[in-house]
C-alpha cells in the first residue's frame, strides 16, 4: 500500500492518480499525555491504522493526486540517520573534487570508517513544501537516495532478521550545504531532508538492493544507478545503526547517493523517481521566499 499525509495533515491512500482521504483511520491511534513517546504513533501503530484505512478506502473521499499537497508520509521520527558516500563511485567523486571535500579529510573517508550521521529531524519536509536555499552564497546541491522507515523497535540486529524491522520505503532529499563544516550541521537546515511522495509498504518492496533510482534538475537528468551499488546495503545499515543506538518506530534511514551529485539553485524544479516507489517533484525556492501550496508543486504521482 501508499500511504500519504496530504494539506492540513490528512491521511491518504494513493491509488493510481488518485488519493482515498482516510483521515478516520487515524482514531485507532491511542491519546496520550505529557511526557510523549519517542516514537512516531502512526508507525507504531501502522498495521491497525491501516486496517482501518482498508475498511474506509471504498467510500472515502477521491482527491485528484496532482492536486493535494504532500506531506512527509512522517511526521513525528525521533532521528534520521544518515550513510555518508555510501556509493563507490559517489566516494571517488567527492575525493576527487575539492568543492566537495572542503580539504576535510572525514569528508573523503568511506563509510566503514566514519560510521553513519544524524540530520536534524526540524529538517524534514514533503515534496509538497519544497526547498528552500538557506546560504544562497554558498554552493547547495541534490543527492536523492532510498530511505526507509523503522517499523519496529531495533536493537542488536541481526542480518537475517534485518528487512523485518521496516515498515516501509520511500524516496529521500538529502539536500547539502558544500563547505569543510561537519556534515550534520550542513545538511539540518529547514526543508534540507525532503521525505516522499509517500510510504510504501515494506510487502511492496521483496528486495530494497535491486532498485533503480534518479534525479533530474529542469529536465536534465544529473544522478542515476540502483542500490544494488551501495557499500553498506539497507541490511548492513541496520545491522550497523543498531549497535550504536536504539531504532525506534518512525526513525528514517537515508541510504546514501550515487555519483552526480549537483547544485540547485532557486527557481529548479527537482524530480527524483526510485522504482517501486514512485516519483516526486520538488520546487526549489530562496529561503525568505514562502512555501507554494499550489499543486503544480508536488509530486509526480505516478508510481513506478
């Protein structure tokens, strides 16, 4: 299934080109009070949320997909955790080129050495709200990567048993500040992880290491390669991430980006595809500039 959150925070089932408005499906949830969990409650709870959205979906409201705006299918993750050049050819890419390392020696090290990163969660955004350039004197560039969703808590996995902690897949903006700072203050600004267009249920996918993915800036494409190319594949990542810290529900890993990596500047329009997941279009705009809620500014739609 795909499940959306869409305008004043709704809840959607996508079908085709069309979005089921299940925002009932949300009462299952259970109330609580201060002090919250630490987890995302519709995460927690996503098998029964989507029950209840099954039973809904027939005589729910059909909304034209092209004309909602897209949320993060997320709303409340406790982290996001981030692969450094998780991609050889990425690695190769910013050892050779000084306006990506910065003469930063942490930049150019690979993966197994410098482990994963934290972004900050105040970062994430749907298709539907863009971007915005916060230092517009410095370089910003794309790096569209597989994200998933922890489904269950994680801690000390195993291999094996790795895929069994994913509630779902979606597309990934790691948007990126170039400069010799480190990489999680560079990559937290406001709007600088774009989560979407929407979450695909982890039945969907049988194999996260097998898909195609790309991104184009104003029609011309800049990245494209499948995850089958990742060092740390999505399994080693949760291996790895959970021997440090506890996943919990609604937590949203960023898988790395391929080679290609690019500037963005305001005015782009961004459109990032992964196979199996769908595709997303993401307006790029200057940070004092508000968000557009028209719908020519969300996602693509059609599935892949």
């Amino acid at each position: 299934m795909r499940l959306c959150r869409f305008g004043d925070n709704r809840l959607g089932l996508v079908e085709d080109a069309v979005v089921r408005d299940v925002t009932g499906a949300l009462d299952v949830l259970p109330g609580y009070r201060y002090p919250l969990p630490t987890s995302d409650q519709l995460v927690t709870h996503l098998d029964a949320v989507l029950r209840r959205a099954r039973e809904l979906a027939p005589d729910a409201p059909a909304l034209p997909l092209d004309q909602v705006t897209l949320l993060s299918p997320v709303a409340n993750p406790g982290k996001i955790v981030a692969a450094p050049v998780n991609y050889q050819k990425h690695l190769e890419e910013v050892r050779g080129d000084s306006r990506l390392h910065h003469n930063n020696p942490s930049h150019t090290a690979a993966i197994h050495t410098m482990g994963v990163f934290l972004k900050a969660t105040s970062s994430l955004v749907g298709p539907g709200q863009g971007i915005a350039v916060c230092k517009p004197d410095r370089r910003t560039d794309h790096e569209v990567e597989l994200a998933f969703v922890i489904g269950k808590t994680a801690r000390h996995v195993r291999r094996e048993d790795a895929l069994d902690h994913i509630a779902g897949y979606a597309i990934g903006l790691d948007i990126t500040i170039r400069g010799p700072e480190d990489r999680s203050l560079r990559k937290s600004p406001d709007t600088y992880t774009v989560l979407g267009p929407w979450l695909v249920t982890a039945d969907e996918i049988a194999d996260p290491d097998v898909l195609d993915l790309e991104i184009t800036v104003n029609g011309e494409q800049r990245q494209k390669s499948n995850t089958r190319y990742l060092i740390k594949d999505v399994r080693e990542l949760i291996v790895f991430a959970s021997s440090f810290y506890t996943l919990h529900p609604g937590d949203v890993v960023l898988t790395g980006t391929p080679e290609g990596v690019s500037p963005i500047v305001p005015g782009d329009e961004v459109v990032a595809t992964i196979q199996s997941v769908g595709s997303m279009r993401v307006s790029v705009r200057a940070a004092e500039e508000p968000a557009v809620d028209a719908s020519a500014q969300n996602a693509v739609g059609e599935p892949v």
